[in-house]
C-alpha cells in the first residue's frame, strides 16, 4: 500500500525514506476531501509513498511541524524536511510539488 496512516509511534520511520509526501489533514477540512483523491491518484501515478497525518489525533506531530492549517503537504527525504505546501493543490500543482523536490 503506498497510503499509509502515520501516529506519532511511526513517523520518524516513515519519513526517513528517499522520498515520503505526508499529507497532514482533518476529518472535518472540505479543502482535504477534495485534495485526498488528488493525492491518491498521484501517488498511485508517480509510484511514491505518502502518510496521513490526522492533526486532531496528532496534536504533537502537527505542533512538531508547525501545521497551522489544512491541508498541508510535506516533502520528506531521508528523514529531512524539504518542502512544505499549505492548502488545495489541483493534480498539476500536485506533480510539481514533487517533480521540483525529488
């Protein structure tokens, strides 16, 4: 599965790959609905890995990063955050978020 749901227990393991997109999202943020299948549709396209983040569940990751709204995408390399994009992103947007940081 290249969606995997990321806590506070897996995270550092999950980030300290080449390259990990974390989604950090709330169940209750429309911009996240819409983006959720974006995502997945890339992911699957470009064959990459994300993680999930739930901010309401991980209160200490969303603070570790300073996440102040939602949506908000990361860019992970070897543990190493590289890039970050708050709010909706439209699937060419997506692309270029990852192609620029790869």
């Amino acid at each position: 599965n290249m969606i995997t749901e990321g806590n506070l227990e897996n995270f550092d393991m999950q980030i300290n790959k080449d390259f990990m997109l974390v989604d950090f999202y709330a169940t209750w943020c429309g911009p996240c609905k819409m983006l959720a299948p974006v995502v997945k549709e890339v992911v699957k396209e470009q064959n990459i890995e994300v993680t999930v983040i739930d901010i309401d569940n991980n209160i200490e990751l969303a603070q570790r990063y300073a996440v102040m709204s939602v949506p908000t995408l990361m860019i992970f390399k070897n543990g190493e955050l590289k890039a970050v994009n708050t709010g909706y992103l439209h699937k060419e947007a997506l692309l270029e978020f990852i192609n620029q940081n790869k």
